[in-house]
C-alpha cells in the first residue's frame, strides 16, 4: 500500500544553529519515508559570514529555497528588519512545499520567523533548545519565550529548561527532554592528531600549550565591547600560552571586537584569528587546548564532554546550567587571570576528569528524529490551548 | 527649564482594538508634557472593511505614518503575510519617530508586530489586555502569550490576567491591572432616543423588540461557519424579534459568513446588516436591544455594564470571564432558542440588574494614561530577564 | 547524448494575461526537451477576483510558486506595494530554479517586477505585448516601456509595435513580431450553441438579442468613474437590447464601478452582472453578441476575429490599433447611442464581415514557442547595450 | 495671502549620486517657499561603506526617513532584494509626506525604485543624469532608460544625452540640458596646499609625485575582477609615482578587488589605501594628482575641469563622451604602461591645459533648482503619453 512520506522541513540561519540540527538531519535524511526538505537564510548565506551554506551543500541535503535576508548595518535595526525579510518567502515557500513539519532551533531570528510564520499557517513546528532562560537581558531570550509560544513540540536540553516551558503553560506532553543533539556530533568528532592539526591548520600549536579565544558581542553594551575586548587581550598577554581567537558572531557590536582584533593582533606571534574553521579541525583544536576563554556557549555546553576548563568573561552565558567546568569572572584583568590559573591546577582539572555531561549523552539527535517521524500530527498539536 | 516631551507612539491596526486604545489616547492628548503620534495600519485603511482611518482623522490625532500591509486573500497565509509587510515600515518609523514608548493592544498581527519590532530595537513596549486566554485553539492565544514576551510593561484588564502573567515569567512590577479602556467610553457613551435612533440610522427598531447579532468567524474551523451562521439564523427566525446584524471582523473564514447574509437575508424583513456603524449609535443600539446573540467580545465584557443578556454560540468566547450575563451554547437551534428563552425571562433579567461589570470600573484610561506618563524609563525596563 | 532540458518560467498575475501566455503555455508543455514551470501571482490568488488560480491547476501545468503580493486597498499606493511584495519571492525563487528564461506580458506590475528582477539576476527576460504606445496617460504606459527596457527578447502583436520598440533603441534583432496569442485560443474556442450558452450560464439570452458591456475603471479618473459608469447605463437602457456586464478589472476605481453596479442593476432585468466566467462560455457569448460596448481591450483585439461591431467609451483603447470595427464615443449618452445604431445598420456589418483581423492569424502561440526554444541563450542576449 | 511651500523631496542613496544632488538641495535648501526633505538609503547607512548618513547629518538637511535596504550578500541577488526593501517604505513616506516632486538621480537601484514608486502614486519625478548611454552591458543601463520612462521631468548633463531622451520618446519640454550639478560643487571646493593635504590625511604625499586609483568592479565580470586589478598594480608597480587607491564602489564583485588589495597592498610603501575621505581633501586630492587611473567617472566628468590626464582601464566609463582627457585601454599591461607614459608627455598637458569642460558651467545646481521651483505642476506633467 502506498503511503505518503513525511514531509519535514528544517530552516537553518548559522553556523551555530546548524551545528545542532545537523545530527538530526542526519538521521532524518537516512529514513526513506521522510523526505526532507532544507531553506537556508541568514547569515549562511552571507560573504561577511564565511558564505556556510556552501557547507551544507556539500552535506547534500535537499535545499529547497535560499532566502537572503540580513541587512548590512550594524545598528539595532538591522536584525529586525532581516527578520521581517524572511517572512513572506518563508510563508511562499511553506505554501508550495507543504511540510508535515517545520523544524527551528535556538533563540536568533530564523526561530521566531520561522515557527510565527508555521503556526499562522497551521502547520506543526517543532522548535528545539527552547526552555532556556538566559538572564543577560538580551532580546534572545524573549525571542525564545515568544518561539516557545509559537511551537507546537519541543525539544527541550535540560531537564531545567523543560520545567520553565511548563511553567510558561506549555503542555507536558508536547515537551521531549533528549539533550542536545550538537553533542553527538561534537563526542564523535573524528581525532586527528596534533601534528596532522599543524599541517592542516597552518597554526603554530605550540606542543598543545595553546588555550582558545571565542567572544561574541553583547547588543546590550555594545559601546563597551571594544574595551572588554582590550581586557580580555590584555590579561591573555600575561599568561604563557599563545591563543586561536574566533571571530565573533554577527550580533550587533561584531565590528567593535573585530576593529579590535584588526587594529591590534595582526602580525602578533601570541594571537591567530580564524573564522569559520572546519568543524573536525576546531573540535580537534578544543580537544588539545588547555583552556576555553571568552563567553561561546561551547564552553558550557561541550566543554564538559572534554574535560576542558573555561573561563567565561562578561554576563553572556552567566545563567546557563554550568556542569562544573566553568569560571565565570567579570571583565576584570585580575579576575581574568586569575580563573585562569585556578583553572590550570591540578585539582580543577581532576574535578572535571570524573564529570559526566549533563547537556547529553551523544544520542539526542538519534532520540529527536524518532520523535519527529512518529509524532502524531492532528488537530490536537495544531490548536494550542483549545479545550475540547 | 526645558524638558523634552515623552514621545508616545500608539499603533492601531483594527476598529474593535481602537476602541480600546482611543479612551486612553484622548487622556494622553490632553497632556502637553507628552507628544503623541499615531500608526495606523491593517484593515482601518481597506476600503473593504470600513476604512476606519477616517474615524482616527475626525478624532484629530498626529497620524505619523498609515502602513498599508493587508493582503487581499482569505487564505491562511494572508494573515502571516500582512504581519511581515508590517515590520519593515514599523521599524523605519520606530528609528525616524523616535518613541520613548510604543503602546499596542490585543492579540492580532499588529500586537505581535509592533512589541517584536521595538523590542528588537530597545524601545520599551506597553501592551494592552494581555494575560488572557482563550481556549478556543485560535492562532490569536498564541500572538498574546508571544506579544506578552515581548512588552515590557503589561496593562492587563482583568485580575485572573495578570496572574497568568506572572505565571508567564513576567515581572509583577511590569503588570498594572487597571481594567479595559474600551469601557470608559463605552459606559460614558452619550445616550441617545430610540426614535432618534431610528430616524439616525433608518433602520426599522420594532418599538425596542430587536436583538444584536455579532458573529465572527472562527479559524479553525473556516469550512462549517457557512452551516454555523445558518443554524444561528434559523434559529433566531423562530424568535419574535428582529435582528440588525453586524459584519464580522476580517479572519479567515469571513468570506463564508458573509456570503450567507448576502444570499439569504438581503430583503429580508426580520434582519438588517450593517458594517462599521458610528459608535454613538452602535453603543445606544446595545443599549435597547433585548439581546445580543454571536460570539463577539462585547457579550462578555460591555453586555455587564448595560445588564444586557448574552447568548453566546460556539467556542469563541468561551474560556473568557463571565459576568454571568452571558449563556454559551453550541451551534444547536433548539439550544439557542432555549438559551434565548431563558435571556428573556424575568429572573435571568433580575440577576443583571444587580451585577457589577468586573472588566472595569470606567477609569481604566485615565489610569493608563498616567502609568505611560510617569513610568521610569532605563535599562531595567528595556533588558527584560537580566540580573544585574 | 545527455541534454539537459531548456528551463522556462512563466509568471502570470491576471486573468486577462494568461489569456494571452495560455496558448504558448500549450506549446512548450508539449515539447519534452523543454521543463515548464509556472509562478503564480496577483489577483489570480485573490477571491475578491475570482481565484482563477483554480483554472492554471486545472490546466495542468507545474506551478512552483504562489506568491500572494495584492495588497487590499483601493487607493494608488496598494499597485504599487503590491508589486514590491514580488520582488523579493520572485528573485529568491528564480534563485532556487534557475530558469534559463522567464516570460511575462503585458504592462501591468507582474510585467516590470519580473522583468527588473530577472535582468537584475541576469536572467533572459522574453516579454510579450511590448511596444504597445496608448495614449492615456496610464501608468501602464510606463510600465509597459521601462519593462521593454528590462527585457531581452521581445514579442510584439502589431508590425508598428515593433517599429516602437526599434525606436526606443531595442535591437531589432530581439524583436519577433508575432501577433496576439490570445487570439489563437480565442479563434479556436469550441462553438456552442445559443441554447446550450443559456442552459449552461442561466442566462437569458433574449433570443441573441443581447450585448456585452466590459468596463474597466481609469486610474487617471478614478473619481468620475461613478458618473461614467451612469452614462453608460442610461444609454443602453434606451436600447431594445437586454445586456451581460462583466465585472471590472481590480485597477484603483473599480470599487466606485461595482459598487453602481450592485446599487442599480440587482434585480434589473435588462442587465445581468457576471464574474470570471469559464473562457469557452464567455467566447461565445461574445459570438452571439450583437455588440462590445465599454473599454475592454477585447473590442480592438479579439472582436475583428468575430466580425463584432464594438463601442468603446472613454479614453481607454483610444490609441489602440483600430482594425475597423470600433466607433470610439466619449461619456455622452447621445454619442453612445448613436454610436451603437450605427454599429447595428447594414453598412457597418457588411464592412465587418469583409475584415481581417491584423492582430493575428492564430499561429501566434506556436511561433513564439518555436522562438523560446531555440533562442540561443549567451552574453549577448543577457547584456543589452554592450559594444564588445 | 497664505501660499502652501512647495514640498521637494530628494532620495538619495550613494555617496557618489549625493555628489550629484547635493549643490541642488544646498539651493533648494536656502529657498524659504521650499520644504525640503531627504530619504536616506542604500549603501549610505551601512558601516562596510563608511556609513555616509552622517555626511549628510552634518549638511543640516530634514531627513525624514532612513531606509534601510541593503541586503548583505555578494551575489547578483543582493542588488534586487535590496531595491525590493525600498518600495514599500518610500511609498508609506510619500503617502504621509506629499510631496509635491520627488528628485532622484542617476542609475542604480534608488533611481528605479523611486521614480516607480512615485509615478505610481501620481507624484511627478525629476530625475537627474538620464539620457546617458554606456554600452557596457551593465544592468545600470536598463534601471537608467527605465527610471527615464517613470520619470516626468528630465535634467540631462550633456546636449546629447537630451537627444537620446528624445528618441526614447520622452517629450523635449520635460528635458532640462543643464550640466552636472557636483561639478560645480567640484569647481568651487576650497584650495588646500599639499603640505596641509599631508597633515591632513596623514598621507605621504610624495612632492605632489602621486596618482589615484579608483577601480570600480564591472558586474558582467565579477570572476576575473581579481586579475583585472592585479594587472593595474603590477602596471603601477614599473612607475616612478606612489598612488592613493579608493575602495571600489558596492557593486558586486567588490570583495574581489577589496580581497586583492587587502592581501597584497597593506604596508606597501607605494600604494595607501583610503576610503570616503572628506569631500574637501579628496578634491585637493585629484587638484595636486599626476594622473587618475582606474575606471571612475570623475576621469570623464570632473578630470577635465582639473586638466587632469586619466588613463581608464576596462569597458566601464568607454562609452562616456571624452574631452579628450581620457586614454582607454584594457587590461593589458603594455597598454596601461604606455598610456601613462602618454599622458604625463607635455604635448599632452599642453592640450589639456586648453580644454573646457563640457560637462558643465559651475551652474547646474543653481539653475536646476530654479525649474524645480517654478516647475508647474498639473496633470500633463503627471500623466506621460497622454493625448488630451
């Protein structure tokens, strides 16, 4: 008998986002009753951004519409008027493609276009990583909530972030607790060694005594990001290692930090910027540092499942479930370098020796596609909040 | 010394949620510490539903921008469309206007629209009559709780509302409980003959014997609301009142509505149908009708304050507060005719003679107003979820 | 050999357009080396225009996109928004597809959002109907020129339009004088008999003692088109005639049309009004017509074929190419009358039974076809005002 | 008695097009019967292009909105999306503002998406540099004949561009051959010495032994704009000269050229890389300037009034009309090495120190303001191709 697939479809709009749903993906690609169907947007699609998409072209996914939506500015605007860009081509393309389900992870732009767009239009979202409350003050988190309101089932990542989601009325029954599913991919990251690292890198490693650089801009002190970076540089040029710095993200205040890297560590034998490194490479390069700086969510998140130390500076990711792993200290030298010798003895680095990941247990993304294949879609998942 | 104005910026996108925001527009109006300017958008500039911007012009406010973004489709994905059209020109007033507070009220694109775009861009956001919850599945629950997300200060109308706000994660101190504005002018509408009403309106009013009918059609359920409006209409031809019927509101499903009055009641002794009717006259309709009979909100919020009995159909309405004026049914002709039966009888009348209106006391602008004009305005109330 | 097919996409946003796409639509449909693709648009996916969306999917061909962009309003500024809300869905859709050449026609807002967006993304654009010059001081004038500007190929209906599109400083060699592909459909519609006409339509049919009036409202006189309309009116009711009125098309104005219409012809008996009748009903009535009267393009273009007698009323068509058969009256129910006892004396029909129609001779939509498909598609044709 | 002001409104996008309308606002501006307001958009309010707004911030003019289009992407889509984002702000601006004119000059996407969307709203359109004919197979040809077909009035800059307006059909009373309005800006700017010019930018100056690069990239050859400009410098490289070198404008294919001088031009002693320099400077600049090289339009345009030799490489600018100042060449480094050598020859200098300048008299602004003034504004201006 013949039976129609299902039709699942992913929106994916960086770099980050993409690193989690792409296990699923995976997964979901595998299943030859799904058909799955990917619109990539935002900055995936942007030069200034390292151009990702050309990565998920390579993974081969079916690709169904590319929406070019970021505006160029720098300014508050411009994040939401990119958003509003994607909602009409989003809704054009639901229209014609008509998904079984729509997919949307995190807590940027792409999760509330894409599962306001969805509901509107009564097709089922599922959103994943909702739950979260980060007490950073940053729109992200309203953006998450406001998702959250939108989706019709959810994959949450801690325990903790599926009791808010109650708490804010959602539907016990609607909520699948199954970790995070970048971890999976992350744990079985391919090792290379660190000499072949050297060879394909280019970076001088140092014998592994190297730590990493990743900060991202905080919309709510945007002026003072160039300051807290020069505090951040300042204290790593006291301490012994040599660092990989990261580009930020393309929050508003990216171009503050990026100046700063510009203007001051180009041609300095500590410090290498990178962007958007292949993703076996820079898990490789977490697995050899010594130390994880700066205030990227890996640090919490995937950090544990390597036993690495972080030091993580400034408010962003201060609310976060921290497994044990992470310092957190304010944009102080002395606190800085401190955390950071705390962070290298020998104590600390036996306490994270015995930790387990509470953020997953690498088969999330496995656990997610179940759910998305088997998922009962009728009107009782469409309707929210209906009595009957 | 000079003291710069506080710059409020109200957007109104439909007639029913004007009439909540306008009481408090005028308090706002009369202060000349504050300047008020006014967005006006969604279906007050289609011709197709009334073209209502031309009651805001009469009522003299500084109409800063009128945004044209309703999508001329009864399909599902006009809705989503008309919000995303909205955006863009939203934010570009936002940043030329400069507001020191955006004001919207509801649960409808607008609501979702405004509070995402200023808060998006750091301008605090007062929403109007969030906190509810209506059980009915709707996409519209969804927008509020979203909307509520959003805003950074809540004017809630009933007191159950704002504890689901706090439910909801929202700050006590953010959420005024001040009852709805729509009231106020309501209950002070002057009073008006009904000769005088008739010879106003043309409209035949059987010495007083006529009823109200306000039936709006319900999303989820777009292909049964032709059946459901000719239920009601059989209903009420068994009754011996006649009927002025208004046109319901622009969600999908309208067309069907719409259509059976046009089929079936044009030269029809028993019903009249009006659109848009000048408010004096609409509230003094209210006031001598024996009843009123649909699903419209004003059952259960106005209807109180007139002892006015309700005979609400179908399951818009229904998880809302009653009063105990209204009686809800399904789209069953034998129970509408008993429910009617029973509005009409002397006990039911007895008991709303005695009721008070829960929705407000009739101050609920005047004391809205004063909350926008005196409320602190800093980074606390912008950076919503942050510990400082 | 392997060939990859040659991708066409056609955009429609009217009925009166895919009209005249329709017929070449047929023929590259056929030809299996071509892969057809259809986006749909504008008042196709409108009820308010009788959603003939219903009639391209009952023709079968392969729609990709449906992009609802009509913004409902009756004021100049909805054309204007409505063909900006193209923009962005067309480019990303001609960016997922990658047609080899986009065809559009006409001189509405389909025409230059098209043509714009594909020579943006150099995308051969082949027009159809340029060159065209009428008189009125339409917007469409400008439309139809700066389109011709855009575009690459074009195909035109008469030898002076063509003579037009050389002046304008096109090369002649992207300019295939053709003739009008709507009329090969019309031209080879099925015949029905008057009787059948009157079964199938409900209409009364007086014997074929009846006329057609088609009136489009003029954007440059939007205001007077409720007076011009009565004119109109007023001299037909002098007539032994009995009349079928079709329903304006959506240009601002129309509303004051309909609503003259639904005012003073309900239960008229002399007048029936339609909406969107299936093509093969309305080239019949057109037959057994006695006469065209109003300002549809019909009466210049299709009637010769029939040898029908038209009025036309007003500016529009007046510079339209006059095959013989139109008397051309100003809003003056003297001159309209006389102008229709003239159109009926046995002079003026022996006149017509003796022309040809120089609009075309029904080959039109295979010729073009032909050309689409072995158009050779290189840098040449892409970049227009080069001097290599 | 009370006279209204007659309300002008300037779009402008681009700093090099601000040049162009910038003398005529300064006029406008003084003119106390005239209200002045400007839209900002484009690639003026984007950091990566130095983020121009404040430029015009700074000249005192009422900006009334800023719109922010620019869509962040290398690709020939970015350009269509962008203009896209403008139409529906302009046209809410201009529904709110009623112009009485809207001006708009030159042939990128501001031109176009302005001038549409005023003469559909029935606003008159004075666009300034139609008429020209570059045969470079760049889309800005197609955007600059269509911006002429929307536009109402016409200021062309040479006597043969009004000749062409003419052959595409454009009525002679609506052509005003006035000159090119930033030349006179040009003319007029303020002397600077070298050694100020030296403290001033900081720039090695060289005894006044420099020259200028400004290389904009050519759309139909994005892909080998990266070996185009390593041929120019390696040219540059075999002269005794030291050489300022602009960004290229936003045109695609900029992060080519911009990724070539990054990469192999920074901390070379020969060249110094700048971008938007102050007006003032950037004149002397070109004042004390051996030769300009590259592709700029300044070489045709302005060079001549400087008796500036300019050697301009590639088709861009070819099909311009030359004073004579001008030596075209390709890509080829023989060529460009030979054309300098030319043009730095005293029979050369002799010859330029003899010229006039074509382009204009020092008073295009002044007297294109003036037909602005006393424009008269009726319905024959507004409706194009009408025959009364």
């Amino acid at each position: 008998m013949y039976t129609k697939k299902r039709k699942i479809l992913a929106v994916t709009g960086a770099r980050s986002e993409y690193d989690i749903i792409s296990p699923i993906l995976e997964h979901l690609q595998k299943n030859s009753e799904i058909e799955l169907g990917i619109i990539v947007t935002g900055s995936h699609l942007s030069e200034a951004f390292g151009n990702s998409v050309t990565e998920i072209e390579k993974d081969g996914y079916n690709i169904i519409s590319r929406i070019y939506n970021l505006i160029n500015s720098n300014k508050k605007i411009g994040r939401i008027l990119s958003l509003g860009n994607q909602i009409a081509p989003l809704a054009q393309v639901f229209e014609q493609w008509k998904p079984d389900i729509v997919m949307v992870a995190g807590d940027r732009e792409e999760a509330i276009s894409v599962s306001m767009t969805a509901a509107y239009m009564d097709i089922p979202v599922a959103h994943i990583a909702g739950g979260d409350i980060a007490k950073d003050g940053n729109i992200d988190n309203s953006v998450r909530y406001a998702t959250s309101k939108f989706a019709h089932i959810h994959f949450t990542i801690l325990e903790q972030h599926k009791e808010n989601l109650i708490r804010l009325g959602e539907d016990e029954w609607r909520i699948h607790n199954l970790g995070n599913p970048a971890l999976d991919k992350f744990i079985n990251t391919k090792k290379i060694s660190i000499e072949e690292l050297e060879n394909r890198t280019g970076y001088n490693l140092n014998d592994g005594q190297f730590g990493m650089l990743i900060y991202h801009p905080i919309i709510t002190q945007i002026d003072s990001e160039g300051d807290n970076i020069k505090s951040i540089i300042q204290s790593l040029r006291k301490t012994n290692l040599i660092y990989l710095i990261n580009s930020p993200n393309s929050d508003a205040g990216y171009a503050n930090i990026v100046k700063y890297y510009e203007e001051n560590l180009i041609n300095d034998k500590q410090f290498t910027l990178f962007k958007n490194l292949d993703r076996e490479i820079y898990v490789n390069l977490l697995r050899y540092s010594k130390i994880l700086i700066g205030n990227s969510s890996s640090g919490l998140i995937e950090a544990p499942s390597l036993s690495l130390p972080v030091v993580n500076i400034g408010p962003r990711q201060r609310s976060r479930f921290n497994a044990g792993n992470v310092i957190f200290v304010d944009y102080n030298e002395t606190e800085i370098n401190n955390a950071i010798e705390l962070s290298q003895s020998a104590l600390f680095k036996e306490k994270l020796n015995k930790m387990e990941n509470p953020y997953g247990n690498g088969e999330s993304a496995l656990n997610i596609a179940k759910v998305l294949f088997t998922l009962n879609i009728d009107k009782e998942l469409i309707h929210k909040n209906i009595t009957y």
